[in-house]
C-alpha cells in the first residue's frame, strides 16, 4: 500500500513539473482587436448665460452596468469631437475611476436636469483613485483631458443628447 502511494505520488510530481511554465520560453503575444469608436449618438454643450453652442460632439452611449463599468477601458485614442455619455436611471452621488483607461479625460458630471454640476479634469490613465461627482448627478460625459478648460464650460452650462441610428 505504501509503494502505491509513493508510485503515485511521483507521476502526480512528474505531471505537474511537465505542466509547469518554462520561464526562459517566449509566448507570442496574444493579438486583440483595437476597441474603435462607434457613433450612437450626438451631444451639443450649451452656455447657460447665452443659450450658445459651446461644442457639438459624436457619443457612444453607455447605459446598462456593463456599458458603464467598462466605458472607455482599453482604448488608445480618441478623437476631440468624440466622447462617452453615461447614463443612469436616476441622479445620484457617482465616482469614476480610470482602472485600464490608457487615456487621460475630462469627466464632467450633470445632474438630471442636464445642467453641469461638477467636474473631474485631467484623470489621469490606469489611476484607480476615486473621482466623485461634487453633487448628485444622473448624465456624466468623458471627454479628452483638456477639453472642458478649451471649451470653457462651467458649472451651470448643460448638455442636450439624442441617439442616431
């Protein structure tokens, strides 16, 4: 019984050295698909002192948890007329985190009535320090690091969006 329990116990060790990775072996790189902007649809920033245009841009709309919790992960690039609109059932306190974004962002929070309440400039890639909303808020845009200090939009200016086909 004995000599059973030690044969079996060396093909148990000599499996399990076989199956153990090599570290001096190369691996070819796993190859994905670049995650490329699709156009859902369209958001115009609007000065709330002048009811002025600021910027209208193209969006992909992220309105279900897993839209929301993945948003612009993996990303490279995204162009200036370009940006990600969240949207929530309600309004409510939100943070933001930039966990596998390669990108830096603006993150402009607006409460449901679409007026800009608070905002998060210049989040930095893969930093996984919470950015929170200063007040509740059910819409938030992600837009390239930057932007919203170009564009000069401020608490109280508000967003209009409509979904394309």
């Amino acid at each position: 019984m004995i000599r059973k329990s030690i044969i079996l116990s060396a093909v148990l060790a000599a499996s399990f050295l076989s199956s153990c990775k090599d570290d001096n072996a190369t691996e070819d790189p796993i190859e994905t698909e670049e995650i490329t902007f699709t156009k859902e649809g369209e958001a115009t920033l609007i000065k709330a002192s002048s009811g002025d245009t600021i910027q209208q841009i193209d969006i992909e709309i992220a309105d279900n948890s897993y839209e929301r919790e993945t948003g612009l992960m993996y990303r490279e690039s995204m162009e200036d007329d370009q940006g990600m609109l969240f949207i929530y059932d309600n309004e409510a306190p939100r943070a933001f985190y930039m966990k596998n974004t390669y990108i830096a962002l603006d993150i402009i929070y607006f409460a449901s009535d679409s007026t800009a309440v608070s905002f998060q400039k210049n989040a930095q890639p893969q930093d996984e320090t919470s950015l929170p909303s200063e007040a509740p808020a059910q819409f938030i845009l992600e837009i390239n690091a930057g932007l919203s200090d170009d564009w000069n939009i401020e608490v109280g200016d508000k967003i209009d969006f409509q979904r394309v086909d």
